[in-house]
C-alpha cells in the first residue's frame, strides 16, 4: 500500500487525502518521521482535516516531539469544531490532557 501510494506522489499527484494514506501508512510500520513529514503536507492541503491534525499529533508524540504534538492538536480541535468532528475533537482533547497530566508533577 505505501509503495503505490508513493508511487502516486512520485507521479505528480499530491493532495490531502494522498499524503494522509501515506502519512497514515508510513505510521502503521513504524516510520514516525516520514508519517510526520507526509501528515504535515496533508495539513497543508486540507487545513480543515481534523483526521489529518489528529494523526500528526500522534506521529510527532512518537517522535519525541510533544510540545510541536501539542500544537498539532490543538490545531486540529480548531479544525475539529469548524467542521463539527465531533469524534476527533474528544480524541484530540483526551490526548492533550494526557500530555498535560504527564506534565504535572508528582505529588
């Protein structure tokens, strides 16, 4: 799957829902720093796709970049409300609480 669809990048196609599939594959096996590269173009194709900000987050997290995963996702509840996504917006909320939770210290 991720060949064919570098495959379609390769040939000139580059569009928001492409680089999500690639973005979205490249993070199914593990290659967090592609899948962030791939989600970020998605963002900036489709500003308003909640999906796209919402993997982007998890991408960097993996990566070890929280604070730039945090932005990512606060990004995406603005998209998430414009669009009224409800479903991403409550998953995006639970992952920047977690975020801040880990942030807290300890008692």
């Amino acid at each position: 799957m991720r060949e064919r669809l570098q495959a379609l990048l390769d040939a000139g196609r580059d569009d928001a829902l492409l680089r999500f599939g690639l973005g979205n594959a490249c993070l199914q096996a593990g290659d967090v720093d592609a899948a962030a590269t791939h989600l970020a173009a998605a963002t900036r194709h489709g500003p308003d796709y909640s999906a796209a900000w919402k993997l982007l987050g998890k991408a960097l997290l993996a990566s070890g970049h929280e604070d730039e995963a945090e932005a990512a996702w606060g990004a995406g509840l603005d998209a998430a409300a414009r669009r009224g996504d409800v479903q991403s917006s409550k998953e995006m909320t639970v992952f920047l609480r977690r975020i801040e939770h880990g942030r807290q210290p300890a008692a």
